[in-house]
C-alpha cells in the first residue's frame, strides 16, 4: 500500500513540476484518437483456396475467395473487387457473403478452357496498397477417343471444333455487377511512374517529410521540436492510416516482393528513407519518426521511481539482451523468405493499438506486457526487440554524421545516468563513449549536457 501511495503521489506531482509539456501531448494525443477512430482506413489480406489445382480442358473447377479486412474501417466496396480469369471462363459465382464485420466470402465456378496455365486474380486497389493474390491452375488436354466405326472424314471435321485449344488465354474481367467484359491490358509502367506513384503515396510522404523535420531538428539542436514530430508520427502514420504500411510490414515485403520490386515499390521506399538517413545522420528514423517509438517515448515515466533509483535494467542484463533484436531480424528475414508471407502480422503488438482493435489474444498481451514496461523502462520495443532498428543500426555504424563527445567533458556522468534512455553512451574510467549501434541520433544528451561537450558532427 505504501508504494502504491507513493505511485500515486508522483502521478499527481506531474502536472505540478516540469512535465507539463508531456501532459499536454498527452491530452492532445488523446483527442486526436477520438478523431480518427472512425477514420476510413483501407487494408486487406485476400486468400484463394484452393491456391493451386488442375485439371483437363472442359473441367469445371470451384474456387473460394476470402477477403478480410485488416483495418478499422475500409472505404473500398466489397463490389469493387477484380476478378480476372486467364485461360478459365466463370461458369457461376455467389454474391459476396459476410462472414463477420472484417471478413468477405465469394465462391465462383470456372470451366477449364485452353490447355497450360490458368489463373484466376484478385485485386483490390487502395490508397492504403490493398491486395492481390492469384490462383493457377494446371490445365491438361482433354483426351479424345477414337471411335473405329467412325469414318477418317468425321476427324478432320472435329479438329476445327476445338478453337479453345489454339485461341491465346482468354481474359476476362468481372465488374460489380458480375458482367464479364474484355480487359485489356495497360502499359506497363515505368521505373520512374512506379517512383513517383510511391513516393506520393500519403504514408511516404509523412515518412520524408518527418525524416526532413528531424534533420533540421538535430542539426538546429531544436530538442523540443522531437516531441512534435513524433506527436505527428504517432498521429498520423500509428492512428489515422492504422499504421499501415507500418516499418515491419514494409521490411518484410521487401523480402516476399523481391521479383516484383516496381509493383511494390512502396515498401522499399518506406525501408529505403530510414536507411539512406541512417547512412547519413545514424537512427534518425529511430529517434524521430517512427510510431513504434513515439508510443514508449509519451509513456515512460522516470519520476514514479523514487529519486536515485535505477530506472532501466541492469547494465550487464542489457548488453546481453540487446543483441536480441538481431537474432528476431534474422529469424524474421528467414521466416519470410521460407513462407513468403509476413509472418509478424498476426502478432503486431503495434498494429493492435494503432486500429483499436484488441478481439486477438496474442497481440493484445504482447501489447500489454510491452506498455507495461515502457512505463519503467526506456524503449524496451526498441532496444531489444525491433528487427528494423536492428536493421538501421547496421547502417548507422558507417553513418557520416554522428554524436561525439568532446575534450569539455568532465565525465559527470549526467548524459549516460540522466539523459540518454537508450542507454547508448558507455561509462568509462576518464569520459564516456557513445555505441553507434545503440544511438539513435535523439538529440537529448546534445542539447541537455551541462558543458555543451556533446556534438553532432561530421566523421
């Protein structure tokens, strides 16, 4: 009871001593989750079964297609989704059935036309990226049997019966209102039409135009500037597109997608920002922009320790778990290339949080266990967790500007006791060092030592 008190103590001292400015993003962070909770956010997950089959010319093939959406709400009709047959020809379908809130089934009937590969394609187009699966189907020729009573002239007659045989695949779309009508097939576009189609993408451009703000920020030395941006970041690319695409998604399309690289260039570019700023100014992305963090950072709160207490694990308890977020990139990365299916996605603590949606066991309890801990210790997510700081972390030891301590220290030990909650700067016997792999360019140890012995400059 006693502690229990004393918790209750700090909480209330907060909005009487210096963390005010925190309370206040708070309350802000709030209100917009009221905003956006009904905010259209569009993402799907659609599935074929059976995903491969076969069968002979003339067959009659069942198909079940299932498209579940993954995000609050989906602004994209049900109706709207393509259906384009090559080498098949739909012989029936069901109208779309609702299977619960967030799951859509349709069951279609194709008869096998042209010998070789059939495919039957999904699609649905979002600004959100949507989704898109394809169902093949091995067709064989029909075997034909020969009659002897039947005269020679009756085979030549029947070979021009058999048009479907010689005639290229047929494609076909299906519209809302089940009409099939003649697709035809658009340019492919360019390298350049896919960059400027993902670049433009709203989820993008929050990404480099937060990556922008935060190198101004840590350049100018502007401290106070973090916590804006990464307001936004938890606002816009967490709440209101329900963190979709969100940085694990986009790191483990990178690996599914590698043969279809300019359809899903968008999943490059949103890996491709932090790392080119990482090769640049180390974690930037880390420290500034991404959502995950932000969540940890509004959350942490030093002051219901008591004064003098040790507010993160045990150095050496740390140097050991922090290279746990590179055994799960690597378990991560061969995972998905082994599936070549996002494997994380039924786990994402985050994106439970980011949609409101706590129905799964799983990613709630690991939502909360991680919340939990960001309450006492700083970014446990990111310092022992998370395979993409594990990833940038690689790229920011070649980083060309990075944090330096300089001859004004006087080892006073306040930037790696007070300071840093990354724990990226080293104790040491005469000044402290700073671990590249750890740092995420946060800016605080810079604009808070009380010598102005810390710096961000170039190698």
């Amino acid at each position: 009871m006693q502690k229990l008190f004393y918790v209750l103590q700090r909480f209330k001292s907060i909005a009487t001593t210096g963390h005010i400015f925190r309370v206040c993003c708070a309350l802000i962070l709030s209100f917009a989750v009221l905003l956006v909770t009904a905010s259209p956010v569009a993402a799907c997950i659609i599935t074929v079964a059976p995903s491969t089959t076969s069968g002979t010319v003339g067959d009659t093939v069942s198909i079940t297609i299932n498209v579940q959406l993954t995000h609050r709400n989906c602004t994209v009709p049900i109706d709207d989704t393509v259906i384009t047959l090559t080498g098949v020809e739909m012989v029936s379908q069901t109208p779309w059935q609702t299977v619960r809130s967030d799951l859509y089934k349709k069951e279609i009937k194709v008869k096998l036309i042209k010998s070789g590969q059939g495919k039957i394609e999904v699609v649905r187009e979002c600004s959100r990226g949507g989704d898109d699966t394809i169902a093949t189907i091995a067709i064989a020729e029909a075997k034909t049997t020969q009659l002897p009573a039947m005269p020679q002239p009756s085979t030549a007659t029947q070979l021009p019966s058999l048009p479907s045989t010689t005639s290229p695949p047929s494609s076909e779309t299906l519209t809302s209102d089940g009409q099939q009508q003649p697709q035809q097939i658009p340019d492919e576009p360019t390298w350049w039409d896919a960059f400027r189609d993902g670049i433009t993408q709203p989820s993008i451009m929050g990404v480099w135009l937060l990556t922008i703000f935060g190198t101004a920020g840590l350049m100018l030395r502007f401290r106070r500037l973090r916590y804006l941006i990464l307001l936004g970041s938890l606002a816009f690319l967490g709440f209101i597109t329900g963190g979709c695409p969100c940085a694990l998604g986009a790191l483990q399309n990178v690996f599914i997608h590698l043969g279809t690289i300019k359809e899903k260039l968008s999943s490059y570019l949103f890996i491709g920002i932090p790392i080119v700023a990482s090769i640049f100014m180390g974690r930037l992305f880390c420290g500034w922009v991404c959502p995950m963090g932000a969540v940890q950072h509004f959350i942490y709160r030093k002051e219901l320790l008591k004064k003098g207490q040790k507010t993160d694990l045990n150095w050496r308890y740390h140097q050991i778990l922090r290279y746990l977020k590179y055994l799960v990139l690597v378990i991560l990365i061969v995972a998905v290339l082994i599936t070549q299916e996002a494997v994380f996605k039924d786990i994402d603590p985050f994106k439970a949080l980011f949609n409101l949606n706590f129905t799964l066991l799983t990613p709630t309890l690991i939502l909360i266990v991680i919340l939990v801990a960001a309450l006492f210790i700083g970014f446990p997510f990111c310092k022992y967790l998370c395979p993409l700081g594990a990833l940038l972390s690689l790229f920011s030891r070649i980083s060309l500007f990075k944090v330096k301590i300089g001859e004004k220290c006087t080892n006073c030990k306040a930037c790696h006791t007070l300071y840093c909650d990354y724990r990226a700067i080293v104790p040491g016997e005469h000044s402290p060092s700073i671990d590249r792999l750890e740092c995420v360019s946060c800016g605080e140890c810079i604009s808070r030592c009380p010598h102005g012995a810390i710096d961000f400059t170039a190698k």
